[in-house]
C-alpha cells in the first residue's frame, strides 16, 4: 500500500497556489489610449513571460500528474525535485526578463520594477530550497518521507500566497492596461488561471 499520495495530493493543491503569481504578471484590464513606450514595455515582458508561464505550467501538471499515479516515493522525490527546479529557473527568468526590460514608463516605475524583480527572485530562490529539501527525504521510511512532504507542502503553500504584492503593485493601472493588449501575456494568463484552477 502506497502511503504517500495523499501527502502529494496536499502538495498538488499547494502548489496549483503558486501558479496564480504568473498570472500577476499578466494583465486583465484593457486601455483605450495608447503609450507607445509603455506598450513596448509590456511587450518585452509579456514575450519573455509566455514561455516561463508554459514552464511553469508543465511543472505543475508533473507534480498533479504524479498525485494520480501510484508512483513510489522515488518516483514522487525525483518528480517533484524537477519540478521545483523548473519553477525556480523560471520565477528567476522572469525576473531578469522585468529587470532587462528597465522601468515602465509610469509613476514610481522604477521602484515598482526593482520591487518586482526582487520578489520575482526571492519566489525563485525559495523554489531552489524546496528543490534541496525534497531531495534530502528519505525514501527508505514511508512515514518520514510522508512527514517530509508534508512540510514542503506547507513551506509551499506560505509560499504561494505570500510575494504576490509587488507583481500586483507592478502591473497595477496603466502596466496592467498595456500588458492585458499584448497576445503573449494574455495566453501566460490563461495558462497560469487553468493551471491554478
């Protein structure tokens, strides 16, 4: 009898959270006037954020994927250790794609931008933890490896409702309106809300 999917399927909605954070960073609003400057902006963004945003996704539908199979704890530990390793490499991508991108064209845009580029990475970097924290689980023990996945789940799931406040205070107003006509970052959206749902 397998004992960890029920502990995996706690991991799989956890991190379905963290999914929405791509969706921050794509706008859901559309603008009547233009600024030229502020849509190649958004752009350059959204472009960069498409194929991180499908990155993401596949890591999500690795981890769901795994929480259906009756996968052994081998299985489940090197599935998940990819997945987050996926997730950081993106979550980094896209914060040096808004970074590289520079400061949009509005009110505080540059803080708005370092803000995001600073969560984006942080978001990355707690990914990278989670990579190290499952690789160390044990696979011999069921009942730790269980225990183990139960604190990464939790550790994700802070993760995911945390850090979402500078990507909304970045996209917020006219960057939101210039994403939401970029084609890129409309379907980073629907991908991040189909996975999240």
């Amino acid at each position: 009898m397998e004992g960890t999917n029920p502990v995996n399927k706690k991991l799989a909605a956890a991190l379905s959270g963290g999914a929405v954070l791509v969706v921050a960073l794509s706008g859901c609003s559309s603008s009547d006037k233009g600024n030229d400057k502020l849509d190649a902006w958004a752009k350059q963004v959204c472009d960069a954020v498409q194929p991180q945003a499908k990155k993401i996704e596949a890591a999500n539908a690795a981890i769901q994927k795994q929480t259906s199979d009756n996968s052994t704890p081998e299985e489940v530990r090197k599935t998940d250790a990819q997945a987050f390793q996926d997730m950081s490499d993106a979550y980094k991508a896209i914060g040096a794609a808004v970074q590289k991108a520079g400061a949009p064209d509005v009110d505080n845009g540059a803080k708005k931008q370092q803000d995001a580029v600073k969560e984006l990475n942080g978001i990355g970097t707690s990914y990278a933890t989670l990579k190290t924290q499952v690789d160390k689980l044990d696979t011999k023990d069921q009942a730790k490896f269980a225990d183990g996945l139960k604190n990464i789940a939790t550790s994700l799931d802070k993760l995911s409702q945390s850090g979402n406040d500078a990507l909304k205070t970045l996209e917020e107003g006219e960057v939101g309106k210039a994403m939401a006509k970029q084609t890129s970052c409309k379907s980073a959206s629907a991908t991040a809300s189909s996975t999240a749902s």
